[in-house]
C-alpha cells in the first residue's frame, strides 16, 4: 500500500483528535494516555523488519477511551531505528494500531481481549558516511488478537500488559532482513533497494505473522 508515513501520521493524529473530543463529553476517568513498551518475537513478525535480530524492542505511546465500563478503544504508536553492522544502512520501523478491548469485570484486577487493525510501516535507507542516499518504504495492513490484564492503582493510574498475535498479507520488503546483513557497502544497499522497486507484488505477496508483547503504564482523566 502507497501511504506515506507523513499520511500515517496525520491519519492517526486524526483519530487522537476524534477520541480527544469524545473523551471531553464523557465522564471522568474514561479517557486515558499512557507510554509502552513492545517486545517482538517470531522471524516473520510484521511489526518488525529488522537488520539486527537481537534488537527486537520498540517504544510508543497510545491513548484509550472507554465509551462503557466493558469497552475500550485504543489508539497507540510504535517506533523503532536500527543499523546494520557496516553501517551502510539503516531500517525504520513504525507500527501503527488501533485496538478494541473486551472488559468482562470492570474492577482492581481486570482481564481483557482484544482486537483490532493496525498498518505497519517499514522504511530501508542506504547510508553513505549517514548521510542517505536511496530509500525503500513499504506499508502492510494488518489484524491482530489476544489477551491481558490491567490493575489499577487508586483512581487514574494503571498497568497493563498483553499478548498480541498479529498478520499481514504482505507485499513489501519481507526477507530483508538477510539480506542487509549480507550489505557491507553502500552500492550493494543501492542496488538491493533498486531491486525492491522492481518487484513484482504479485509475486512477492505473502501471508506471515508474530507476536507482540506489550506493557504499558496509563494516566486517567
């Protein structure tokens, strides 16, 4: 999928916006922001293309309305940068998701599932000295499913953490991620990203999955 990451962005800050404004109607403690952190695992995990396998964390942030004390809808971000070993190039990774959470007891200790979208942006830059040079970006649409649990502390604060099983049919630079290990120059990046324009997606389009742990710490208004 062609969208940029400007548009991803601006997508998102769109729906930040949206929940904003309905969280200002609600009652108190129905709206909340909060930082997390991703643990990914699974070689063909689609929040995840990366030129080091041992660097497999992100950071983000995420907002959360409850319309009902059962429901939440969340909204959250992640970002990754990563090098390779000569330093010729460098992967960006920026998982984007928006989630549906299922709360049966609302109470100190409250297990949920969840459910949702999410768009997975990958961006590849070949690196002269670090300065760029060439860039691939692609775009996967993905779903994803699974289980946590919250405990709240007092009124307006929370921890969470959950397991997500996420999907993508994809057709982008999936099995980079040998491939810019083998890169010790900046024309082998060249020449790799030059063959990632070619492809042909119908070729190159493939279904593939991982999983996502996350936790994260929440702030109630």
């Amino acid at each position: 999928m062609g969208i940029s990451t400007w548009r991803l962005v601006q997508v998102t800050a769109l729906a930040l916006a949206l929940l904003g404004v309905s969280a200002s109607g609600a009652s108190a403690q129905r709206f909340g922001i909060g930082a997390r952190f991703v643990s990914v695992s699974g070689p063909e995990s689609p929040a995840l293309d990366d030129i080091d396998s041992s660097r497999t964390e992100l950071w983000g942030g995420f907002i959360r309305f409850h319309p009902t004390n059962s429901i939440g809808i969340e909204a959250s971000m992640d970002y990754q940068s990563t090098k390779n070993e000569a330093e010729t190039a460098r992967v960006r990774n920026l998982p984007i998701q928006i989630t549906g959470l299922l709360i049966p007891v609302k109470k100190t200790f409250a297990p949920f599932v969840l459910g949702g979208v999410g768009w997975y942006k990958h961006r590849v830059e070949a690196l002269d000295r670090g300065v760029t040079t060439a860039t691939a970006s692609t775009t996967d649409f993905g779903y994803h499913l699974g289980l946590g649990a919250q405990v709240k502390f007092g009124s307006h604060v929370a921890a969470y953490v959950d397991y997500r099983y996420v999907w993508v049919d994809s057709d982008g630079i999936d099995g980079i991620t040998g491939a810019l290990k083998k890169a010790a120059s900046v024309a082998s990046v060249v020449g790799l990203l030059g063959q990632l324009a070619n492809d042909n997606p119908e070729e190159s389009s493939i279904s593939r999955g991982g999983s996502m742990w996350t936790g994260g710490l929440t702030i109630y208004f």
